[in-house]
C-alpha cells in the first residue's frame, strides 16, 4: 500500500511499515495543507492517511473520505511510543477497506 505519514509523525516511522510505500506530507511537497484539502490530495496518491490526529474523524464527513485513515493512537509521536504500534498497523494495514477510518493502539 501507498501510506502518506502526516507532519505529526516521524519519517523514521515508515522504514518500519515493511511491505509497504511510506511517504511524507513534507516529502510530497504539502506541509501545512489543512486536513480537508491533505485528505483529497491524498487520495489521488495513496491508499492510507497514517496520523496522530485523534479529532480527525470529528472534523471531516466520514462518508466521504477519499482515503483510508489509520489514526495512531500513543502517547507521543516520539519513535519510542511509536515502535510498539507498527505490529498493529501493520495488521490494521491488512484488513484495513478503502475509504474507511481505525484507530490503532499497542495489542490490537
């Protein structure tokens, strides 16, 4: 999958993400973009919307996302809280449908 790690989140992050095609927001030329307009750009090239953004899902209409959205849910976006999380994502990653938003937290 094509995964846009959001400006809250490390670069460092998606090396972990193996199998997949991680990408930053600042990488792809769209730091400071607003979530609405992040989220239809990010639909045009990526699968998933990976954030720490927990407000996310109560500020856009759910019923019409244009990507998948995995918000990732620690303590902090340090790698040190981050590391425990990607077996869940990775697993959410496999299950995860088109256009549909989860959370994930360590020992899902």
């Amino acid at each position: 999958m094509r995964i846009l790690l959001d400006e809250d989140l490390p670069r460092r992050l998606g090396a972990l993400l193996v199998g997949h095609e991680c990408v930053t927001v600042q990488r792809a030329g769209w730091s400071g973009i607003k979530n609405g307009k992040l989220l239809a750009l990010a639909g045009a090239k990526f699968d998933v919307f990976l954030t720490m953004d927990g407000g996310l899902e109560f500020q856009q209409n759910l019923s019409t996302l244009p990507v998948a959205v995995l918000i990732a849910e620690a303590v902090s976006n340090r790698m040190e809280h981050l590391e425990p999380l990607v077996p869940a994502i990775l697993k959410a990653l496999n299950h995860l449908s088109p256009r549909t938003l989860r959370h994930v937290r360590k020992g899902q």
